[in-house]
C-alpha cells in the first residue's frame, strides 16, 4: 500500500512517518520510505538517522531520498516520475507492505497523483493557528485521512480545539480526521486503529 503524506512545511510529516514505520515494523510490516526534500536530503537523513541507525528497525535501504530541485507540488502530481522511478527501485529492493512518501511541505491546495498513492495523509499544524481546517483547501477536503498535530501547543496560540473540530467535521462531511500530538502522544491510538484498518482492508482488497 502507497501513502501519501503531505501538509505545509513543519507541520510534522516525517514525525509522522517515524511514529508510524516504528508502529506498522513491531507489528511485523515491511515499510519503505521516499522522502521529498525541494533542496536538501534532511527528511532522508532524519530518517536514517532515528529509524536505520538508533532504533535499527530500518535497513538503510528502505529509504530513499528525492532532491526535486522545484516546487515539491508538481512532483507529487504534474510530474510524478522521479517519485515513480524511486518506487520501482524500492519494490526491485524487496516486498513492502507500506511505502510512505512524503512530500516537500506545500501549500493547502497540493495532492497527491493517483499513480503515487493509493492512500493519502494531510498533516495541518495547530501551532499555526486554528483558521485550518475552516478555510479549506484540496489537500484538507481531498485528503483519506486529515491529522491535526501538535495539539499540545494549541494554548501557546490560543488555538481552539472545539472551533477546528466543527470546522473539519464541515468541510470533509464524512472523511475522518484526527488529533494528535506526536510529541506527547495523545490522539495516537484512534491514529494507530485508523490506520491500520485501512491497510487490512486494502490487503484484502488486493488479495
Ligand atoms: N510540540 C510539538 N512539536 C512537534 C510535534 N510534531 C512534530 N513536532 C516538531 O515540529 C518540527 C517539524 O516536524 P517535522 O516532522 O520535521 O515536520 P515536516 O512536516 O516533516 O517538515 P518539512 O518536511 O520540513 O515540511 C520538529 O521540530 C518536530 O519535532 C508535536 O506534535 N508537538
Ligand atoms: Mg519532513
């Protein structure tokens, strides 16, 4: 299963992915990951760093990194082949379960190719304020699953919960959203449960 993650720069997309490859590997998953940096191999190398060499539940070459040199948005949607062909390089590697891909922090407005992910994650950050979700937006309607992280820093930006949590339930009618902290964990078991359902259910679905 491919998946998508996204959201605004800093919002806690490769937080996210290390939360869940650690959670998704213990249950005995396979995970790949691509990382998209628009002019460095940060993402790549955090990965590295925390999952291949301190926790060692990634061989290194599980993951892969994309310099894409441009706007991260087109190489996600317009022109997905350098995603594509670090797709094929990891399934030549080995048989994965899950290969996340997280895109270069975007705008509200970025999605992901069908070709690309069969399954998306929009990340928003709750440090920005609580205008998002109300305002809108592709990636925040489109997206299968809308996170809304760092809730631990909502009362340093008097965010409110409530407003976000009307908000959202408005603008994604049916689609599920959660709230999380990856930092102090909260929200993280609903995240967990959400998640993988839907992987039971796509493995079905492709068996
Ligand atoms: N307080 C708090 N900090 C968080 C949380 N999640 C992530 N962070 C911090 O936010 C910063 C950005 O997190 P990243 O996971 O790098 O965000 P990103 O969306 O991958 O960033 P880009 O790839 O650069 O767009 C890091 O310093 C994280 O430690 C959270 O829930 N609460
Ligand atoms: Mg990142």
């Amino acid at each position: 299963m491919k998946i998508g993650v996204l959201g605004p720069v800093g919002s806690g997309k490769t937080s996210l992915i290390i939360n869940l490859t650690e959670y998704l590997v213990k249950r005995g998953l396979k995970v790949g990951i691509i990382t998209n940096d628009v002019v460095s191999h940060n993402d790549a190398i955090t990965i590295y760093n925390t999952l291949v060499d301190q926790k060692k539940i990634l061989n290194k070459e599980n993951v892969l990194g994309i310099v894409t040199g441009g706007c991260p948005h087109t190489a996600i949607r317009e022109d997905p082949s350098l995603n594509l062909r670090a797709l094929e390089i990891l399934n030549n590697r080995d048989k994965f379960d899950v290969i996340f891909i997280e895109s270069g922090g975007d705008n509200v407005m970025s999605s992901f190719s069908p070709l690309l992910a069969d399954y998306t994650i929009f990340v928003l950050d709750t440090s920005a304020g609580d205008k998002y979700p109300g305002k809108g937006g592709l990636g925040i309607f489109e997206s299968d699953l809308l996170v809304i992280n760092k809730i631990d820093l909502a009362p340093y930006v008097n965010a409110d919960l409530e407003k976000m949590r009307r908000d959202a339930t408005k603008v994604r009618k049916n689609k599920p959203f959660v709230f999380v902290s990856l930092k102090t964990g909260e929200g993280l078991k609903e995240l967990h449960s959400v998640l993988e359902g839907e992987i039971k259910s796509e493995s079905v679905a492709r068996d």
